[in-house]
C-alpha cells in the first residue's frame, strides 16, 4: 500500500518539539513500523534532508526563497508580497503557507465544498511519500531551457495538494530548512529495531552503511531482504565507503605500544584524503565527507587510469598540492583554490597535485577491510604504478620509539603535517567509519601551546561587542561524543578571526542558525543563537584545562566539571570534515591525561 506523506509529516512535527534523544528514537521506530519496506529508503532520504546521498553528485533543488514564494503564491491563489509579509513576521515560509492554507481549509469546509486538503477532523490528503520524493526528484532533474518554468509547476501542483502541515514540511524540504537534529547514529538503532528486531542489531546495520554510505539503500536492503543480507554485503566501486579514522597520541614510545610494539609509520599529508574508485576506464574520486570531487581532479582521474592496474579497485591516499617549479610540497590552504566549479582546467598548471597512496579497500571482487594491514599493502604495492606524480606515501616500518621521532621530525622538514603510525598486526582491520587504536596520529607541536590542534564544531554564536558590534564576534564550539551521538561544548572562541573573516561569518552561520538548541547538542552555556552541528573549525590554544560550565567529559576527570580549552584561538574552516569528523571526547580526554602526565614529570624533577 502507498504510505501517506501526512505520517512522515506528523513524525517531523513530533521530532522538532523534542529535544531528548530516546524520544526521538522512539518516534523513529513508530515511523518505520508503519512504513513499506519498499518504500523506506526514501523515508530515511526525508529524515536526512536530502534526496540522494551528497556523493551521487545528482543535481539539487534548485529552487531559491523567489521561485518557492511564486509557486506558493499559485497554489495559495495569494499574492507574492502578501507571502513574503507573512512570511518575514513569523521567520519561516513554511509556517506562512502553513498558515494561509490552513485558513483557506476552514472557509472551503464553512462554505460546504469538497476540501482539497487535511483539516481537522476533514479528509486526508492524496499525497503519499512516494509521489511527494518523485515529485521533487523531477524539479531537481529539471534542467536547462524551460527548466524554471517545469519546477514552478511541478511544485505549485504539490503545494496545492498538500494538506497545512505537509505543506509547511515540503517548503522547508525545498528550502533545505528542514532540520530536525536526527543524527544517523538514531536513524541506524530504529532501523536495527524494527527491521532486526532490536537495537543492539545497530553495529550489522553500521557496518554495512560503513561499507556502502548509502542509508537509503541498507535500510532497503535491510526492510525487503532481513539482516543476513546486511552480514554479507561488501564495498561497491562507485558507492564510498566511509573512511577509517585515526586516535592521536604525541609520544612515540607510547604509540608504539598502543599499537603492539611494532608499526607501519607514514607521512601524514596536508592535503586532501581521497577515496579513489576504478571500474575500468571509470574513475570516481571521493572525499573525506565522501563528496562527489571528481571534477576537481582531472588530472588525478588520468593518473588513476595509468597507475592502478586491477580492473577494479578502491585505493586511498592523500591529494596534495606541490609547486610546478620545485616540486616541493605545498599547504592545504593552497590546494582549496580548486574546489571552482567551472575552469578547473586553468588551475591545473598554477597548482597541479601529486597523489601519495597509504590504502586499499577493495580489488577486483574481493572486500580487503576484513585483512590485516600488511596484506592490504602488499596488494596495494601490487597494483600500483608509481610515478613522479602517484606514489606509495613515504613510510618505514619500526619498533624503535627514537627511530619514530627521527622520522617525524624528517616529515615535518619535507612539508608534511607530523605522521600517520599504523598496527600491523593480525587485527589491523580496515574498520570503515569507525576510530580506534589502530592508527594513531602524531602532528608538529605548535610553539609551546597546546600539543595539537582539534577540530571542533560550532553549535553556537554569540554577538560581538566594540568594533564587532551587530555582527557575531564569538563562536561556542563543541567535541562529538559518538556514544552518545551529541555534541559537548568544549569552548567559546573569539580570537583568531580576521576581520574578513568575522564579516562573512553572518552568512555562513545563517543557513544552520535554528532558534532553540539542536536535539543532539549538549550544552550548559547558552548562546545569543543556536547553530545545528554542520561547521567544522580548527583551533588551538594554550592548554586543555577543566571547567563546570563546560559539558565535554563531563565527570570523567573530576565530579562536576569537563574538559575544555584555555585562550581558544580560531586557526581555519575545514571543509573536507563533518561534524561526525570532528575531534571526539575521548580524544580531549586522552589529550588531557596525557598533559597531566607532563605537568606531574616536570614536577617531580622539580621543573
């Protein structure tokens, strides 16, 4: 049976007035059991807020605030300006067609005529989920000549058969408003659930969507073919698979026994990791937040097409720019001047790139993540060949805590950021999407502050005072917590920024600003704004310190107080992260520990 859009419109209303996660899932689970397993996949799509996964590299929307308030105002049968009024007074399109179409129902309905929407108590609408997402996918697909002209009528017609409420849901979807703070994480345990039959059936499901970052399709999978199906899926060439994340530690002897006394230590790059896919002569090249940048990079497809020799594979390494003169490498900053839609071509001689490759997933049918590291690398060396431009990263392999520092401090000389150390014994699984113990990164001091740089995500903002008065002119930022999928302030930052900087940074809030405290944020300090968790910032600063204000390791050193940072100081934006990316609590934690440790050495040497 068709599964009416109102239920996934009534669970939407139900997810934005709450704020507790358990409840959360618990609609979730309410929503899946009513929905048709043929049809689950484009209700997980709605939940995300998107038609198709980013990396597909499908078209969008395409339908700006201008083109939604016409096509409104031609189902409304009001004005354009007198949307626009109502919507400016109550800060939401949605809730203004909501609005005007909900007071049109009742004077149909006193008039006696047939209502062609929900009201209460009134008939249900005929839109179903399916017509609604086929709908929208053809506005997205509409393009070129007369394409406009397609997407206004094809949204005008939805609107007008969309009941208030399904309305208002639809706007904010087109709007890219629709923000409901439901992570993946919550998304996957109702999957497990209803599907499986518990949450704890979550890490089947996990893993699967870690191999194929495609939610839509494991939860098709998952809802027509059962669980089983799940335990044998394997990586797709085409479909990313969600990359494996590293731990930090800042001491060789200590990483080297986090990693069993012996391991694979390699440049760390600053560049831009790239998951690279080879299905003949097809090449798609992925990022870390597994986007779509294979325009980016023609001249790394043409690499790939000469260097990988299996007819099928995905291999992983880091994108980096060098100078067309030296040869030298050059910073990530520099490397970002690609990321031009259109004359990608005129970059390529100003910064052209090498590739230095650290990985392989998969070749020619066979799933290498289940194979220790040094099987995968030995197949990596096979499969490769190399040039001046596409080559294995520089590594050696050690026991030898003063063997790996000579080599970091080697790797710092040459440009590159500090190290990547690697396990290499029989449990050195490729673990998609996940971090652990398995590899370990080790990066340059920055003077005498902080031992290393975090990336955090900003959940908040705050007004500036002085000469930043009427613009924002501090940050609250945030560590991820992936145990319990939320966000933990860590630190409000407001140094660092230039004054470019602080004045574009209205505009790159503005998308994500929401008026009360995203669902899964943690945060005891309250903001002049809410910003749902989606921006990712590198910062540094003096040393890790605890605070009761502070909600990030909340108890685990001390009862009522949690990590955060001293003199916080804003160093860039990293694009190429997710929230999810983003430095986690356990990190900090370590970090913390690790600090003390140093503190308690000089202390006793009476430093």
């Amino acid at each position: 049976m068709p599964m009416p859009f109102s239920i996934l419109a009534d669970t939407f209303e139900k997810l934005e007035r709450v704020t507790a996660r358990t409840q959360m899932l618990l609609y979730l689970v309410e929503l899946f059991k009513k929905t048709p397993p043929d049809v689950v996949d484009k209700v997980v799509y709605f939940l995300q807020g998107k038609l198709w996964p980013d990396w597909k590299g499908l078209p969008e929307l395409g339908v700006g605030e201008k083109l939604l308030i016409k096509a409104a105002s031609i189902a409304l049968h009001v004005s354009e300006p007198q949307l626009e009024q109502l919507a400016k007074k109550l800060g939401d399109i949605g809730r203004a067609i909501e609005k005007v179409k909900a007071e049109k129902a009742k004077k149909t309905q006193a008039v006696g005529l047939l209502a062609f929407m929900k009201a209460p108590g009134g008939q249900q609408t005929g839109l179903t989920v399916e017509k609604v997402y086929d709908t929208l996918a053809k506005i997205a697909m509409a393009q070129g000549e007369g394409s406009r002209e397609i997407k206004l009528k094809l949204l005008a017609g939805l609107l007008a058969e969309a009941s208030p409420k399904e309305a208002k849901y639809i706007a904010r979807f087109v709007e890219g408003k629709l923000r409901l703070g439901v992570g993946d994480a919550t998304i996957m345990d109702a999957l497990a659930a209803v599907y499986a039959g518990s949450a704890s059936m979550r890490s089947i499901v996990e893993r699967a969507y870690n191999l194929r970052a495609d939610l839509g399709m494991i939860a098709k999978i998952l809802a027509t073919k059962g669980i089983e199906e799940l335990k044998h899926v394997k990586p797709e060439v085409g479909i990313p698979v969600r990359p494996m994340l590293a731990e930090r530690l800042n001491d060789p002897a200590e990483i080297l026994r986090k990693l069993g006394g012996r391991a694979l230590v390699e440049y760390k790059y600053d560049g831009e990791r790239a998951q690279i896919h080879k299905k003949g002569e097809k090449i798609w090249i992925f990022s870390r937040r597994l986007e779509n940048i294979t325009y980016m990079y023609p001249d790394v497809v043409e690499m790939a097409r000469k260097g990988i020799k299996a007819s099928e594979a995905i291999v992983e390494g880091e994108i980096v720019a060098i100078d067309p003169e030296t040869g030298e490498l050059r910073p990530f900053q520099v490397l970002m001047h690609r990321r031009r839609k259109h004359d990608i071509h005129v970059v390529l001689s100003e910064i052209p790139v090498a590739v230095f490759l650290f990985d392989t997933i998969y070749v020619d049918g066979e799933d290498l993540t289940v194979k220790p590291l040094p099987a995968r690398h030995e197949i990596l060396e096979k499969i490769i060949e190399p040039s001046d431009t596409w080559q294995l990263a520089k590594g050696i392999v050690t026991s030898s805590p003063e063997e790996l520092e000579k080599f970091f401090l080697e790797a710092i000389e040459n440009g590159a950021e500090g190290v990547m150390a690697k396990a290499m014994h029989e449990r050195s699984i490729y673990q998609a999407g996940s971090r652990g113990w398995l590899w370990i990164k080790y990066k340059r001091d920055y003077k005498s502050e902080m031992s290393d740089t975090v990336d955090l995500v900003v959940i908040g903002a705050f007004y500036g005072k002085g000469r930043r008065g009427g613009k924002f002119g501090a940050l609250l930022m945030a560590a991820y917590d992936p145990d319990t999928d939320t966000f933990k302030s860590v630190c409000k930052v407001g140094s660092g920024f230039t004054d470019e900087d602080l004045d574009k940074l209205g505009d790159i809030l503005k998308p994500y600003i929401r008026d009360r405290k995203p669902a899964r944020v943690d945060s005891q300090l309250k903001p002049d704004v809410w910003v749902e968790p989606a921006l990712v910032a590198e910062i540094i600063g003096a040393e890790l310190t605890l605070s009761p204000i502070h909600t990030c390791c909340y108890g685990w050193v001390r009862k009522g107080a949690g990590i955060s940072i001293r003199f916080p100081r804003f160093i860039r934006w990293r694009p190429d992260k997710g929230p999810e990316d983003a430095t986690t609590a356990k990190e900090l934690y370590e970090m913390y520990k690790r600090q003390l440790r140093k503190i308690e050495a000089s202390s006793a040497q009476g430093y």
